[in-house]
C-alpha cells in the first residue's frame, strides 16, 4: 500500500530559469535565482521531521499556491477561491516541476530518474501565503527513514 511524505516550502513559487550564456565569457550558467531556489527547496527538505531517502519508484506531486491578484473584483475573486477561474499564469506548471525536481536531488534522491510517476500537480489562487505543497508517495521497498 502506498505511503505519502507532504511538506510545505514557503513562499512564491519559482520556476526553472533556463540556462544562460555569458556573451564575454561564451560560459553556460545558471541564474541565480534559480539556483538559490533549489537550495531553499533542498533545505526545507532536509529539516522535514522524518524525512526519507528514496532509491526508487517515487511519486511527485505538489499544489503550488499564488495570491489572488489586487486588482480583481470580489466576484472574481470568488471564483478564483472557488477554482473556477483558474491560474493560467506564468510561472508554467512544469517549470515549476523542475525546479522542485532539481531541488529534491541530493536531499530526498540521488537522481530524479528515480521518480516513475507525475501525480496531480495543480496551480491555484488563494488569500492566504503564497506556498507549495508537495507530496512525495512510495511503497516500503527501496526506502530508508533518515534521522
């Protein structure tokens, strides 16, 4: 039967920033922000109470949560709560999967190959903090609880 890990990371959420080319240098590099986001999910993780170390056949799921923008009326608003008008905004969903993915590698997995299955992924409005929840599910075999 399978069994879930669910944390939270604070904040806006961030997606993946491509890969940048430095013009004087020819160098291939990463944004920063980029970078700095992935060791903030990869720090958050690694202070999550009886976190796990997955070897294989872990599933990824999460639900990103963006504020409601102040410029709608309370009719939109609702609907935004309601999930009605949905968050077609940047940034995309599977930006935002990646960086998540990349994050977790060294912390909850030696490699994201490991993953076998993208569970529901969602972007949604709210009042509240901006945040992401993920999910991490796995079945008892090829798991170790790390302390």
């Amino acid at each position: 039967m399978p069994k879930s890990i669910t944390f939270e990371i604070p904040g806006k959420p961030l997606a993946k920033q491509r890969a940048r080319l430095a013009k004087t240098t020819g160098i291939i590099y990463t944004p920063t922000q980029t970078v700095d986001y992935e060791n903030f999910i990869r720090y958050i993780y690694l202070h999550v109470k009886n976190r796990l170390w997955f070897k294989k056949y872990v599933w990824v799921g999460f639900t990103a949560y963006f504020k409601i923008p102040k410029s709608v009326s309370k009719k939109q608003k609702q609907l935004m709560l309601d999930g009605v008008i949905q968050h077609d905004k940047k940034p995309d969903i599977d930006n935002i999967l990646k960086i998540l993915m990349d994050g977790l590698t060294g912390a909850a997995f030696s490699d994201d190959k490991c993953v076998t299955r993208i569970m529901q992924s969602e972007k949604l409005y709210t009042e509240k903090e901006e945040k992401i929840i993920v999910t991490l599910t796995y079945n008892s075999d090829g798991v170790e609880l790390i302390k």
